[in-house]
C-alpha cells in the first residue's frame, strides 16, 4: 500500500511540476529561457515512459506520463513559436 502511495504522488508531482512553466509562457508569450533540446529529449522519455506504462500494464504510469506529455509537447510548440 506505501508503494502505491508513493507511486501517486511522485506521479502528481512531476506530471504537474512543468504546468507552471506553461501557463506562464502562455501568459508572457515568451520561451527564450526555454531549451529546446531540453524539452524535445525530456518529451522523447516522456514517450518512452508511456509506452513503458502500457507494456507493463501500470496505469500510474501510464496516464501521468500522458499528462506530462501533453504539457511538454505543448511547450515545444511554444517555444518553436515564441523561442
């Protein structure tokens, strides 16, 4: 049960850690401080850990990685529009 708990909220925490980095980009329309290849190699093991998750059928895993997916593909995009 300790595992599960722990599992869950360091899945909550990194999968919401970027939000505020989007919202404020989004507020600002700026990404200069943004590394591109940062978030292209972060978003790469972002996939990587989706298709771990399904492959070991953890969905933990699985739909947290997918939110953080769609915060830092959104974040390339920004920043390949404001970089």
């Amino acid at each position: 049960m300790i595992t599960s708990i722990v599992g869950t909220v360091a899945a909550l925490c990194t999968t919401f850690a970027m939000a505020p980095q989007v919202i404020k980009s989004l507020q600002t329309k700026e990404t200069k401080d943004v590394s591109l290849l940062y978030m292209c190699v972060l978003t790469f093991g972002i996939i990587m850990w989706i298709i771990y998750g399904a492959l070991i059928k953890d969905s933990i895993v699985f739909f947290a990685n997918l939110v953080t997916f769609g915060f830092a593909f959104t974040m390339v995009i920004l920043k390949l529009k404001w970089g």
